[in-house]
C-alpha cells in the first residue's frame, strides 16, 4: 500500500531531490516526489507518518499526511490546490505590478525622458528620490517575503535552491540600495554633491523588485499551465458524488458517500451519477460509461449485471448493492493509479534530477568569481555586483526540474482520457522502445467468450426448428459453452426430464421426443453407423480448432454446430498498425499448434508459441528480452508472471485482477487499438522531454557565461538583472507550455474495415443424412395431409409451418388449397398435429 504526503516549500528540482533525500535518511528507498503535483509517495514501512514529517521539515519544507483519511478526502483535486496558489500569487501580483511599474517611472523616467516632477530631479532632490524609491520597495519585498523565507532557509540546511538565487540577488540588491541611500544622505548632509551623484543611479531598487516581480509572474504562468497537465484527474475526482441514496428500513435516506457499506442498497435514479460500484437487484436500465471506459454507446444495465462507479445512469430506476466502497470503487483505483503514474520517475528524469542536485551550488560559486573577477580587474564594486545578481536570477534548475514530469503527467492524462491507465511513468517510456510484443491468445486476441461460428442442419429440418430445439435445451445447461447457444435468436421450448451425460453432454424431452446435444463420443454411444461426410466435417472443424458438438435424437442428427472464441473486432487492425511501426508480434497460447497457427495467420502475427505452460510464458518474454524492450498483453492469471517479468506489462480491463494487479497500463476498453494509441503517445512524450531537457541545458549553457559578462569587454554586452529574471520566467513558462502539446495527439480509432467473416458471422451448411446416417432401428416415416381452414396469407403459413415443424420432418402448405403435407414419424399422433394447428389460431378440418 503506498503512503502520501503533501509538501509545500518545493520550487524547483533541487528542493525535489532535497525532500527525497531526506526521507531516504530514514531508510526508505522506494520514495518518489512530484515537483508538478508537491506530493511524496512511499511504500509502506513501519516509520510512523509522524517521523517522516520532521524530516522533512528538518529539511525546511513543510508536510501534511493524507493517510488518516478516507479516500475521497484522501483524492485531493489537483485543481483546488493549483487555484490556491494562483490566487495567492495574483494576490502578491495585484500589489507588486502598480508599485513596480511607480517604482520604475521613479528610477528611470528622467532618463527615459518622461514627464517628470522637479522635486526629484538633481542633487536636491536625490534623497526623496532614494526614500521613496525605498518605501515602494519595501511592500514588494514583504509580499514576495516568501522567496527569502524559503530560500535563507534551504541555504542555512546547506541545500539551496532556486529561491536561494532569488533571494541572494535580489537581498543583494536591496542591501547595496540602502548602503547606496545611506551614503545619498550622507552626502547631504555632508553637501558633497560629487557623494551624492555618484550613488544617484546605484540605488538597485527597481532592480530587486523587477526581479521579484517577474519571477512572481513567471510563477503564475507556470502554476496556470500545470493546473491545465492534471486536467484528467480533475475530471475523474469530480465525478464522485458526495452523497447517494441508500434503502433502510424500505425508506430512502440521503447517505455520505464515505458512510456507505458494502452490501447497503442504493437506489439510482435516471440522470444520476453512480458513485460506487453495484450489483443490480431490480430494475432495468440503461448506463453511460463514457467517462470511465471510453466507450461511446450505452450498454443496458439489469438484475445480476454489474454498474462501475462513474457511469451515469440514463433511461430507468434501479436499485443495487454495494459491492465496492471508499478506495476499493473503480473510480478511486484509477484516481490512485494516475496519482501514483505521476509521482513516479521516468528513466530519462534521472539525468536532470543529477545535475539539479549540485546545479545552485555551482551557480552560487559561478556568481561569487564573477563578482571577484570583475573587481579585481579594475571595475566598479556597482558593475561586479549587478553581475552577480545577474548570474544568480537567470540560471533555471526549475526548468531542468519540471522537464519530464510536466510532460509524463500530461501523457498520463490524455492515456486515461482515450481509456488507457498507467500505473508509473517508466512503462510509458519503455513502450516507445519495445522491441517486441508478445499477446495472450484467449481474452486478448479474442473475446474469450465462446460463439457459434458454424451451423450444419440436416435436409428435411428447418433452421428455425433446429435452433429453438438446441436454445431450449441449452437454456437449462451449466456448461461454460452452453452461453453459445443461449446468444442465439430462438424461441424456448418446455423441457421435460433434463439431465447433464457427465463428460459428454445433456439431454431433455421436447414435445413428446427426447433430444440430444454431445460430444462425437455421446453421438457415437447413441448411433453405429459412420458417415463420410460428417467426419469431414468434424476434421475440417477440429483443424480449425473449433469444439464440434451434435444435435440429435433418437432417430436422426439434426445438426452439427461448431464454438470457437472468435476474434475481437479491432484485433487485426491493430496488430498490423503495430506492425506497421516495425515491431515483432508473438502469440502465446495454451492451445495446440493448429489452433495457434490458425489464430496466427488470421490476425497477422509474426511467430506462434503453443502448448505452453504459465512459467513457459515467463520463459518465452525472457528469451525474447535478450533482443530489446518486451511489451505482454494479457487478461488471465496464468498471464502473470509473464505480465510481471517483461519490460511493460498491459492487461485487459475486462482480466483478472491478478493480471491487472501484475501490469504496467490497463485497457479499459479491453481494445488492443489503444496499444498503437500508447506506442504513439509515448513515443511522442519522450521527444517532448527530450525537447525540454535540451531547451533547459542550452538555456543555462548560453543564459549563464551572457550573465557573467564574458562578452562585455569584446562587444559591450551586459546582462541586465531585471532581463535576466524574465528570462528565466519564459524558460520555465517554455518548457511547460511545450509539453501541453501532448493534449493534440490522437489516437488510432477503428476503421472497421474487417472482414467481418473472420470475426462473428455463423456459417450455416447443409448435411445429407437420412438415409445414411441413422440407428439400427427401423427408420418409418409417412406422410400426411391436414386439411386447414383459416389461412390467408404468407404470415398464417409461417405460424402453420412453425406449429408443424415442432413433430414434423418436412412441412410443404398451399395457401390456396388449404392444405399442409407433413413428413412425420409414425409415432406422431393426428391428435397431436391437429392440437399444434389449433393452438396457433387455426382450424383443422380433416387429416389424411
């Protein structure tokens, strides 16, 4: 379980790696701090909540645990907190911009040659003119106290940061401005005006508010575009109603969210929101569950299905029970996954967290041998010191800090936008890299749900006869392939005398007849004789690795059907999108090789591994992690081990918990489309942060030696302090703006082009079996001819021939002469024909 704590004080990637050392003093490895969301993550451990917030505030930052409350309170909405602190810094903005901008006409109107008042010109006026450029300045700095507070403090722990280089200059400044106002008024008092004049333009006023207020402002632009990167938590944190209504004592009562129990009932009303997730126990409906799984179309919601959290409900009332509450509901699984994706590291972070680490210090020695260099050949004390503070306020760790976790939670948020969940930062990264992808088979590839696929009848027996007669027997059966038939669209007969032939199949009474459905074992224990064309057939169906079953009874076979798992209806396309991009595709299956090999060259893929075991599975991404990056598709829990063991593990949402608990990313859709949506994706967030990382090495590679003067004594360029803060505001303001690109990225949808044949479609045929294919008793059927009054039109002959058909072989009706020929056994009374006819609203005059 994964402990979190909120931190405040963190401005840049130095105070990051600060906070992270410091908790790892305490002996915990697994810890990782997001600058972009200021949260700690950690593994459990046995030191107490308690200890690890005075380390961190030993640190000097500031931290609060979010592990004493329930969860909703626990998924603290990124968006609230940004809000915050944009309105803290408008606040400070709203003061520090009219003052500074007062503050600038003081210092430099004259100059500018703007309008300006006399009793602030010259040697007479020179003392206002420092005293209240000093009363200006003083409300800037004490709004924007927070950079000295923050950043004397991490210099006095002896870890400085980017406040660090903003309070040493922007102090400096100040400190040098009042030495420069004391020696104003002591020249005035001194009536030395050569005194006076020479500190006149050196005060640096201006310059530390500039500074102070630009970085504020570069501050604000950042905070407003972070808050956009966490867009997609925002969305998912709100839709958790606070309340719902729970059933007690046959009465609604209005319930907190966080008071609900598993197994409460809950009563949904149409238009309302679910909060928690439920198994229907009346009632029928209709639910959205757009915002959750991506998918579009509603699906209908009834007794014994189950509702995830997040969905809305749209048409009907229902009532279910609590099955999942607090951080166990679907929708708090994923909030607690986007958070733990964006407190995770990537790889390429490592780079940047390293340099980060001895970044300020250096600046802060870069700084000082300027300041040195620069009086020792011969400047001014007022030349060197601007140098300085202008090498302090435009080098940026923060840039080099937000790099890749701005980009990474902008990814992650566009991933669960298009139903894709990852679970930490270093998948997403590996995924561009992946060398190979290896899928499961069953629940992967295909739905995992057997269907119907072929459909032989015997002459002389109609279609619809043949599935109401298999649908009604199936309907009573437990059987895992039972569900094949009942997805058929038939009417359900009565059945009497039911019962399971353990091992070979079922079998019940319809009509008066005994009827069977089996295995060729129960077919042949049932009839002696072979048939050619049935072991046709049953070969052609078995290459396939289709499970051939048998429709018959006593008599004759009726039919021959064929289940096999068939292919989902994006798979093809997305294994040859993913070819496409030049990586290798495998397919594991537990399967024999014929039915890999079929499943193979149906959807395209490259190699097939069959008849494998689950450690085989984990053996097959070992072998094949000598070449590269391993990507495993799975959904089961033989697909565990091998989810864990390769370098990105995908599950299927609609797997096992097992499999999803074992991967990297979840499907939420269950599509393998979104795979070629998340290469893509990942592909374009680490250009992205490459694009970030060399922005901020080359901005502080070139930004730093302009500071320091290098060129001044060639060409006479010198950084301005005040330039050199924008500066350095845009440069993070770069690097966050660059990586909301991500947001354009679209992923792959299915174009439907498929050969639908390959997927669902039932394949009917035709088999000549009477005559050939029957038991060792006397076959005897005769005809007759049943005189109807009643019959107009083509919808009375088809209730005629349906009615009929239920004891008849053949049923051949003339409209115009009223009749109908049947084809019957013996055994098959008039009275029973006759009652078939009335019962369906007709009248039998005679039989023949």
């Amino acid at each position: 379980m994964k402990r979190k704590f909120d931190i405040e004080g963190m401005t840049c990637a130095s105070c990051q790696l600060t906070v992270e050392k410091a908790v790892k003093k305490l002996g915990i490895e697994d810890a990782n701090v997001s600058l972009l969301t200021n949260t700690l993550e950690i593994s459990n451990t046995d030191i107490s909540d308690k200890k690890i917030i005075e380390s961190i505030e030993n640190a000097g930052y500031k931290a609060y645990s979010r592990n004493d409350f329930n969860k909703k309170e626990n998924s603290v909405n990124p968006k609230d907190k940004f809000d915050k602190e944009i309105n803290l810094i408008k606040n400070r903005l709203i003061i520090s911009i009219p003052l500074m901008l007062i503050l600038m006409y003081i210092a430099m109107g004259e100059m500018l040659l703007l309008p300006y008042p006399n009793f602030l010109k010259g040697y007479e006026g020179a003392g206002l003119f420092a005293f209240l450029q000093l009363i200006i300045a003083l409300p800037i700095i004490y709004v924007n106290r927070i950079y000295f507070e923050n950043g004397f403090k991490s210099l006095i722990k002896l870890h400085p940061n980017m406040d660090s280089l903003v309070s040493i200059g922007s102090f400096s400044a100040v400190i040098y401005g009042i030495f420069a106002s004391f020696m104003i008024f002591y020249g005035l008092g001194q009536k030395n005006e050569n005194l006076v004049m020479l500190y006149h333009h050196d005060l640096y006023y201006e310059a530390a508010t500039m500074i102070l207020t630009l970085i504020t402002f570069g501050k604000f632009l950042e905070v407003r575009s972070k808050a956009k990167t966490t867009d997609a938590i925002n969305k998912l944190i709100e839709l958790q109603p606070d309340t719902v209504n729970v059933i007690k004592n046959d009465k609604i009562v209005e319930t907190l969210l966080d008071d609900v129990k598993v197994g409460d009932l809950i009563k949904i009303f149409p238009g309302e929101r679910i909060a928690i997730d439920g198994i229907i126990t009346d009632g029928i409906s209709s639910v959205d569950k757009s915002a959750i799984t991506g998918e579009s179309i509603p699906v209908q919601a009834s007794v014994g299905l189950e509702v995830i959290s997040g969905s809305v409900n749209l048409t009907g009332t229902f009532i279910m029970r609590a099955k999942n509450v607090g951080e166990q509901t679907t929708i708090s699984k994923i909030i607690n996954l986007m958070e733990e994706a964006s407190a995770t590291k990537a790889p390429i972070s490592k780079l940047a967290d390293k340099i980060s680490g001895i970044f300020v210090p250096i600046v802060i020695i870069i700084s000082f041998l300027s300041f040195v260099t620069w009086l020792i050949l011969g400047y001014s004390f007022t030349f060197a010191l601007s140098i300085a503070i202008g090498v302090l306020v435009i080098s940026c760790p923060c840039a080099l800090g937000l790099a890749t976790p701005v980009a990474m939670m902008v990814a992650n948020g566009k991933a669960a936008e298009n139903g894709i969940l990852v679970k930490n930062s270093e998948a997403l990264e590996n995924l561009s890299k992946a060398k190979t992808i290896i899928f499961d088979k069953t629940g992967t590839i295909t739905q995992g749900n057997p269907q119907i696929t072929d459909i032989y009848i015997s002459e002389g027996y109609q279609r619809e006869e043949v599935l109401n007669i298999a649908y009604s027997l199936e309907y009573n059966s437990e059987h895992p392939l039972s569900k094949s038939f009942r997805n058929l669209n038939a009417d359900r007969f009565d059945v009497l005398n039911f019962s399971s032939i353990i091992g070979n199949g079922i079998k019940g009474e319809i009509n008066g007849k005994i009827y069977y459905i089996g295995n060729k074992k129960l077919l042949l224990n049932k009839f002696s004789a072979d048939n050619e064309e049935i072991e046709k057939i049953f070969e052609m169906l078995s290459k396939k690795g289709k499970t051939v079953v048998y429709l018959f009874n006593d008599d004759n076979i009726l039919a021959i059907f064929a289940i096999a798992d068939v292919i989902k209806n994006t798979s093809i396309e997305a294994i040859n999108e993913i070819k496409k991009i030049g990586i290798n595709t495998v397919i594991l299956t537990g399967d024999n090789k014929l039915v890999a090999d079929e499943m193979a060259n149906k959807v395209g893929i490259n190699h097939v591994k069959s008849d494998l075991l689950p450690q085989d599975k984990d053996k097959v991404v070992l072998e094949y992690s000598k070449e590269g990056k391993v990507v495993m598709v799975g959904d089961g829990i033989n697909d565990a081990p091998a989810l864990m063991r390769a370098d990105v593990g995908i599950a299927i949402a609609s797997g096992t918990d097992i499999a999803i608990d074992s991967a990297d990313l979840i499907l939420t859709k269950s599509d393998l489309l979104d795979i070629v949506g998340a290469i893509n994706l990942s592909s374009r967030t680490l250009k992205i942060i490459k694009g970030n990382l060399f922005w901020a090495f080359i901005y502080n590679v070139i930004s730093i030696p302009l500071a320091m003067g290098i060129f001044y004594p060639i060409f006479g360029i010198k950084l301005n302090p005040m330039i050199a803060a924008f500066t350095m505001s845009l440069s993070s303001l770069f690097v966050v703006t660059n990586s909301l690109r991500l947001r354009n990225i679209n992923f792959v949808k299915n174009t439907n082009n498929i050969d639908d044949d390959l997927l669902i479609d039932v394949n009917y045929g035709k088999i000549s079996l009477y005559t050939n294919y029957k038991n060792d008793k006397e076959y005897k059927m005769e005809e007759r001819r049943l005189n109807i009054e009643g019959m107009f039109c083509g919808h009375c002959k088809k209730a005629v021939e349906k009615a009929l058909g239920r004891y008849a072989k053949s049923v051949d009706i003339s409209l115009e002469d009223k009749y109908a020929i049947v084809k019957v056994d013996k055994s098959i009374s008039d009275d029973t024909l006759i009652t078939a006819v009335e019962d369906a609203g007709y009248e039998v005059v005679s039989v023949e």
